[in-house]
C-alpha cells in the first residue's frame, strides 16, 4: 500500500493517522510540494488518479483511490482492528456527521486563512474567525461530558484534531480557555499514532520558518 501525500497535507496528514492507528503497513511518499508552487506540477499518478488533483491518493493493488474520507473507509474494511468507527449505529452516525463537519463545516474556514497566508487582520478572515470560534465553542461544550467526540476514538477525532492542528499555525487556535477541548487535543496529540506524525509537520513547518503550534 502506498499513500500519495505532501508534508502540509491537513487532508493527507488525516489519512496519515489512520494508517498508523491501523499499524497498516504502508508506504508514506510526499509528492512534490513547494509553499510557493504548491503541488504542482502534480506527481503523476495523483493527475492520472485524481480529476481535482489533490492528494492524499491510496494505491493498494487494484484499488487506487482519493479523498481522505474515502480512504478512512477502506482502511476501515481491510484493517478492521482497532475499529475507528463507533460500534453502534447512533454513535457511528454520529461520528461519520463529526468527521464531514470537520471537513465540510469548519475546515473552509481553515481554507480561508491558507488564503489569506495567514494575515489573519485581513478583512476576510474575520468572518472565518468567528465560525471557527463558535464552532470551538461548540466542540468545547461537546467535550465537556465525554472523552472522545463519538462514543470511542474515531475517525471523527482525527477529522478535527488534524483540521485544528493546521488552524493553529495559521492564526486560528482555539480559545485556550475552552478547557475541555484543550485537554481533549492533548490527548489525541499524545497518541502513539499521532504523535510522530505532529512532530514531523511541526518540524517542517520549523525548517521553513513558520511557525510551530503548542498545543
Ligand atoms: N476532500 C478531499 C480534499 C483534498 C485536498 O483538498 N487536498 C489538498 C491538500 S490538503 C490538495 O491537494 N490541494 C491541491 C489543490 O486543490 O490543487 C480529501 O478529503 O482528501
């Protein structure tokens, strides 16, 4: 197996996790990737693969696929242990409609900051701002009862730590305050599986002097 990803890949980062929560062996290639040029020009299979272009892509034999949800659901059929989705089908309902609002909900106003390199004073990021914080409020409050964001560690947790791990060094950091998301992203940043992987996008962004979120 081998997955197409690049260094400050929040979507490839997320599948990134996934394989190492499976222990699924797997090989990890950084398609070619400049702050300045993006991904371009494209690594030849993520063109041949992906109509957007985008990474992450999964190549398993046969199976060649792209969208870090799709591959979450894969991993899921081919590693079944540890399982990452909830076993019930509430809180696996529950859990699918956490990892979408990760992406879909609050990760375009991530998006929003990517675009505007970060100047967070820039008059379209205030809007952007102010949904993430009330999503954070949101999660916070979510948190506050329970250790995890659907009934057990699930792909819904990597969706968000990762989309709020990228926040974080683009001027888009959670409220501190909000205790219990605090300590729920320090949980999910101590995992075995995460862990190494935070420190390998924090030491990326450090070699190209961005800088490097706490959590
Ligand atoms: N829905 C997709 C989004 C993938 C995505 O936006 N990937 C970004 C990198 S994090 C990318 O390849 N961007 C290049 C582009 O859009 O041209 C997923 O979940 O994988």
């Amino acid at each position: 197996m081998k997955l197409l990803t690049g260094p400050l890949s929040m979507f490839g980062t997320k599948a990134r996790i996934a394989v190492a929560e499976k222990n699924a062996p797997c090989k990890i290639e950084y398609v070619p990737f400049s702050l300045k040029t993006r991904y371009h020009p494209l690594h030849p299979d993520v063109a041949r693969l992906n109509p957007k272009g985008q990474v992450p892509v999964l190549l398993d034999g046969q199976v060649e696929i792209f969208d870090s949800t799709q591959i979450f659901e894969y991993l899921e059929d081919k590693f079944p242990e540890p399982p990452l989705w909830p076993r019930s089908i509430e809180a696996r309902a529950m859990a699918r409609l956490m990892e979408l609002k990760a992406d879909e909900i609050y990760f375009p106003n991530v998006i929003v900051l990517i675009n505007a390199a970060a100047d967070v004073s820039r008059p379209e990021c205030k809007e952007a701002l102010k949904k993430m914080a009330a999503y954070y409020r949101d999660m916070d409050a979510r948190l506050a009862g329970q250790e995890f964001i659907a009934e057990r560690y699930s792909y819904a947790d990597i969706a968000f730590f990762t989309a709020s791990y990228f926040a974080s060094f683009l001027g888009g950091a959670p409220d501190p305050a909000l205790s219990h998301l605090a300590a729920w992203r320090k949980r999910i940043a101590a995992r075995p599986a995460v862990a190494p992987i935070v420190k390998e996008v924090a030491d990326y962004l450090a070699a190209n002097r961005l800088p490097v979120p706490e959590i």
